[in-house]
C-alpha cells in the first residue's frame, strides 16, 4: 500500500536536506556553479531625441554605476542552481551567505497551471496593428527545460512539489541575514504541508505568523461550483531569529464608520477626537488627525488583485503576466520588514513585481526565474520604469550540473561528449587521435578507401564541444585545423555545441567556409536522457538545430559637439534558429514561417546596443522592445534603427548590437568603426 503524504513527509525533508547539503558542500569545490553575465543593462530605452530629462538620468546612472560597490541582478535559470552560485560567491559580489534581508517567493503552486505562452506577431500580409493586416498569435508550449522542470514538480503530485521546496528552502535560509524575514506565499492546496516542513527548516519558534490576504470579490463566473468559493492566500513569515527581525509597524486608515463611531466630539477649533480615560478619575482627548489609524493585522482585505483595480492603475502595472501580484502588496511586504537599501530576493520572479518595487523603494534585489518569457518580461518591466543598472544574468553551466545529476558527480567531460557524438550518429575516433574524447567521424566519412553509401558523403569529422564554455571563433578555428591536418584530413567538419557566444554567427560569415557546419546541441538533452532511461531509448529522436544570426548596416559615429558624438544603428536582418527547435505544433510553425519570409525584424522581441564593446561583458546604454511605443506607436514591432549621443572617443570604436527574439534566442553583431572627424 503506498504510503500517505504525511507518512512521506519525513523522507521529503531528510532527502531535501541531502541535496541541500551536497550543494553546500560543492561551494568550496573549483567546480562551483558559477554565473555568467549575458548583459550589464542601462536602462535607456528608445525615446523622443529631445528627452533631456532622460538623457540627465542616463548619465547620472551611469556615473553611480562606476562607483557602486553593487549592482543588481535578473538571473535566467533553475533557483536551486542561482542560490548555490550566490551562495558560492563571483567576482562581482562575494557571497551573500547571511546577507539577504527579505526573500519573497510567490512558487507556483497549481499543478494543472496552463504554462503555454501566446506569441502575437504582427501578420505577414500587412502593417497588423494600425496596418491593413491583422495580428498573428503563436501558442508556445514551454521550453524542454521548463518542462521538465514542471513536470518534476508535479510528477507525483504534492509529494513532488515538496521535495522540489525544501532543498530551496534550506539554501534560502543559508542566504538569510540573522534579521532578515522570509515570506512564503502559499495557496490552499499546500499551505499546510508547507507550513510543516517550513517550521522544520526555520524552527517553529521562529515563526513569524500567517496572513490572509483577501484579494477580491469573486465573480459570478468564479463562483459556480458546489463548495464556497476562494477568494484568499496566505503568506507563511519566518524569521531567522525571531525577536532580532525587523519589523516597521505600518497602519491603516480608519473608516468612515469607524471615524463617526469613535470621533464623535469636535473642539472649538473644528478638530475631531474622542474621549479616551488614561487612567481611574484621568481622561484625556485623542484627535483624530494625530491618529496614526488601525495597526496591520494578519487579515489584509484593502489590497485587491490586478483585475479588481480601476482600468487606467490596472494599466499602468499590467505585464501580460498572468499570475502577476499588484505593486501595493509588495510594498507592504517589503516597507514593514526592511529598511532602506536592504537586500530584497525573489527566486521565483515572475513579472517582476517583487524587483520594480523594491527598486522604487531604495532597495537592493537579486530575482531570477526559470522561464524565458518571465525574464524578458522582467527585463523590459525594469528598463520601463528607468531602474538603475542591473545585470542579466544566466546559470554558468547548466549542462555540467544536469549531467552530474543523471551519470553521478563524478562524471567526466569526455563522457558527456561520448553520448552527444553517438546520438548524432557518429562513431568515436582512436583513443590516441582522440585524448579528450570529443572527436568523432560520421560511418559514411570514415577514413577508408570505400565509405559506406547512403551515408552524409565525404569524409566528415564532428567535434562535440564542452557544455562548461562557450563555443566561439576559438573552438571554430580548432576544429578547422583538425580537418585539415588530423589523420591525413577530413573533407567536412561538423561542430556540436551547447552554449555559444552570442557573436557565432558573424564568425561563421567572417570564416566563410563552406565545409564547417556549426550546429546546437538540444539543451535539453540530460533531462530526456533521463526520462526516456538512456541512451538507445533516445536515439534517433534528437534534433541538432542551426543557428541564428543578425546582421546589420555600417553603423555611423557623427560629431555632436560638447565633446559628445552621435552613434546611428540600423538593423538589417535577422535569421531565426531552426523553427523545429522551438517548442510549437506544425500549424503554428507554419504561422511562424510566414512571418519569418515575409519581415524577419519582426521576430525580434529586444535589441540594445554597446557602442564600446571589450568583447567580454556586453554593456547595453540603449535599448528598444516590443511594446514600447513611445516613438512608433507600434506595440507588435521594434524600431529598426537607433540613434543616441555618447562621449566622443578618439580613434577606433567597437559597435555591438545584441537581438533577443520573441523565443529568447540571442544573437549579436558588432562593428569597429573610425571617428569621423
């Protein structure tokens, strides 16, 4: 008889605890995960050339951001995997071990969620929105690792999501301060079982105490069914040490009836208050404008949901974001348990509501989240609202980490390279031609006088490169000279790669070779690998996708005068990654292919340019995305070329322009560009 949850609640928590435990191990290890920064953001959209105010702020931003001892930080990836890298510590901050104030987390917690996103291009037969044509809606089903993601989390229903939340939990309260407070929010279907492995994580002593937040009036719609309807979540709050948390007691306003119950008298000077009795035979008046109103209590009802707002606040917050969380709740959260520029984390960010309001309060924040379209969401949310610099961020070696989950810590680069060569179909080279294991050759390219018909042709050497670096103009180079010289020479040579620089494409047209062909390997190959039970039960299924890549027109540096020069981009075209790769069924895949042929830019989600790229870290001073109409009036397309005013250098200037399209797939282009005098 299978066991009952709370029969398997102990094994949850002790098994969580070995994970976390393992995590924490691993950060004195050379083999930490580490981040990688995509993009060092400055926030400057596209905006009218004559928004002097913008301008100022720009400067004024950039300038602190020169001096700043911190920088905050959106990060793409598994949370589990993030805190362990904070945790462990970069170059740009050390550890934050003990150094957050508050964490928010708002987990997903309804296992039959819809996790579909909708993609609206405008339509390939006109101009969509304000054109002749209509607009085009893509359904995407989420990314493979996101899926797997989900799917772990609810494979075996709440006991998954469970043991998905306490090895999160215990890393949370390694990142806590000792004042720091951590708010869970929860819905009904687990509070409880949360609830009890949170005590067993934090001590129950340490339990702060439990909100109700009653968000809204249901509809009619919302209350069919045949039980009461829910109109509440709970927020479960711990501190790392109760009675050193810092709390700022907050109160709410008085109510008419409240008012006209309580303050019935009125003074001669018109003032309202009451009679209270101090002490037996001493009374004193306590007036209603020195009132500090009602202490907050543990049932919230003022703070509604997005939806009950009226239309034009609902507007000015709405992202699209369907289990977004309204500004004025977060403040609440974030003003009564910290101080000002505290750290503020939310490892499962969303909309981004938890960093745009900690942002506007002076504080600082960390928020990361596994979705792509969560993180270009948050991206764009934080550029919206002219945020300070902030780093976009990824986890560094996801690969490495899902391998050492499924083949065991131990396990070996050369291993990892072994199943990419053969899922692709080629065979192993000689052990002493091949040291490290991640050459192959295709059976109809073997080195023999007769390769075997119906094969690819030729003789065809595949290099399956590290999922632990990115591959670039180096790894292309290399794997060139290998097809010329290795074992008396190849006729082709195929690269397999994980991750890549986000520049490939402009080096694949630099080398102009027509016998190197750069391919992706799926990123989510360990996942199915562990799913499908190995290897030979894969096989034959596994799609390696071309690449994406942006070109764009000779960019122009013109003096400006006071020591300023302007920079003009144009965009040129934009060539999307495989469509078989993105996650969508054959009647969407058409929709995006005629979209595609018919104005490829239109793909094209953000784009922001670094006029003084040093190869290394890609520092982005402007930026256009689709739904700022500030300019163009278009919320379905970006503007295709950029124009802005920076400090005048002398001699030689590096132009970087970076594309995400709507998929979150990136690609770049630069340029290096003389003064004009």
């Amino acid at each position: 008889m299978a066991k009952s949850l709370l029969e398997q609640l102990p094994e949850i928590v002790a098994n969580g605890r070995k994970q976390a435990e393992k995590i924490l191990e691993s950060l004195e290890s050379r083999h930490r995960v580490g981040l990688q920064t995509r993009e060092w953001v400055l926030p400057a959209k596209d905006m009218a050339a004559g928004d002097w105010i913008t301008a100022n702020e720009r400067q004024g931003h950039l300038a602190e951001a020169d001096s700043a001892a911190w920088t905050n930080r959106l990060i793409y990836g598994d949370n589990l995997l993030a805190m362990a890298a904070l945790l462990a510590g970069d170059e740009q901050t050390p550890s934050l071990r003990g150094k957050v104030d508050l964490i928010y987390i708002d987990p997903p917690f309804d296992s039959k969620a819809d996790y579909r996103t909708k993609v609206v291009l405008p339509s390939p037969s006109g101009r969509g929105v304000g054109g002749e044509g209509s607009a085009v809606e893509l359904e995407q089903k989420p990314t493979v690792i996101e899926q797997f993601a989900y799917s772990d989390t609810w494979s075996d229903g709440t006991a998954s999501y469970l043991a998905m939340i306490t090895p999160r939990l215990i890393l949370m309260r390694e990142l806590l301060a000792e004042s720091g407070t951590i708010c869970i929010h929860i819905g009904i279907q687990v509070s409880h079982y949360v609830k009890a492995i949170a005590d067993e994580i934090f001590g129950k002593p340490n339990f702060n105490t439990e909100v109700i937040w009653s968000y809204g009036t249901p509809s009619g719609g919302r209350a069919a069914g045949n039980k009461i309807v829910k109109a509440h979540e709970y927020l479960l709050l711990y501190a790392k040490n109760y009675g050193s948390h810092i709390y700022n007691k907050e109160y709410l306003p008085y109510s008419e009836k409240y008012i006209a119950d309580r303050f019935t008298e009125v003074d001669e000077d018109g003032r309202r208050y009451r009679t209270r009795e101090r002490e037996k035979g001493t009374f004193e008046r306590q007036y209603l404008d020195e009132s500090k109103g009602v202490p907050l209590s543990t049932v919230w009802t003022d703070v509604k949901q997005l939806y009950a707002y009226h239309y034009m606040k609902r507007k000015q917050e709405e992202t699209g974001y369907d289990t977004q969380k309204p500004g004025d709740f977060l403040a609440r959260i974030i003003q009564t348990t910290t101080s000002h520029d505290a750290i503020v984390a939310d490892f499962f960010g969303g909309s981004g509501t938890t960093a745009a309001v900690a942002e506007k309060l002076g504080r600082r924040w960390i928020t990361t989240d596994l979705g792509k379209p969560a993180c270009m969401i948050m991206r764009k949310r934080l550029i919206d609202q002219n945020a300070k610099p902030f780093l976009y961020q990824a986890i560094g070696d996801y690969q490495v980490e899902a391998a050492k989950a499924h083949m065991g810590r131990d396990f070996r680069i050369g291993d990892l390279a072994q199943i990419v060569l053969s899922l692709y179909g080629a065979l192993p080279l000689p052990p002493e031609e091949n040291p490290l294991r991640n050459l192959g050759y295709l059976a109809a390219g073997a080195p023999s006088p007769q390769p075997s018909p119906g094969g690819r042709g030729g003789k065809t050497l595949v290099l399956a490169d590290s999922p632990n670096k990115l591959t670039g103009a180096a790894t292309l180079k290399k794997a060139i000279a290998q097809r010329d010289n290795l074992m008396g020479g190849w006729d082709r040579v195929v690269v397999l790669g994980w991750n890549f620089e986000p520049s490939i494409g402009e080096t694949i047209n630099a080398l102009n070779d027509s016998r190197l062909e750069v391919l992706v390997i799926p990123p989510d190959l360990m996942d199915r690998l562990k799913k499908k039970g190995g290897l030979e039960k894969l096989r034959g299924s596994v799609r390696f996708a071309s690449l994406q890549y942006l070109t764009i027109h000779p960019v122009q540096r013109t003096p400006a005068g006071d020591g300023q020069e302007t920079i003009s981009v144009r965009l040129r075209n934009y060539v999307l990654l495989s469509p078989e790769a993105i996650n969508l069924d054959e009647a969407n895949r058409s929709k995006l292919q005629a979209v595609a042929n018919a104005e490829p830019l239109a793909l094209i989600e953000y784009w922001a340019v670094d006029p003084d790229y040093d190869g290394k870290v890609f520092r982005s001073v402007w930026q256009d995305y689709r739904g700022n109409v500030d300019n163009d009036g278009d919320p379905l397309r970006v503007v295709t070329s950029a124009q802005f005013t920076v400090p005048v250098l002398a001699g030689l200037r590096k132009v970087c322009v970076r594309v995400v399209d709507v998929f979150g797939f990136e690609a770049e282009a630069s340029m290096v560009v003389e003064a004009q005098s």
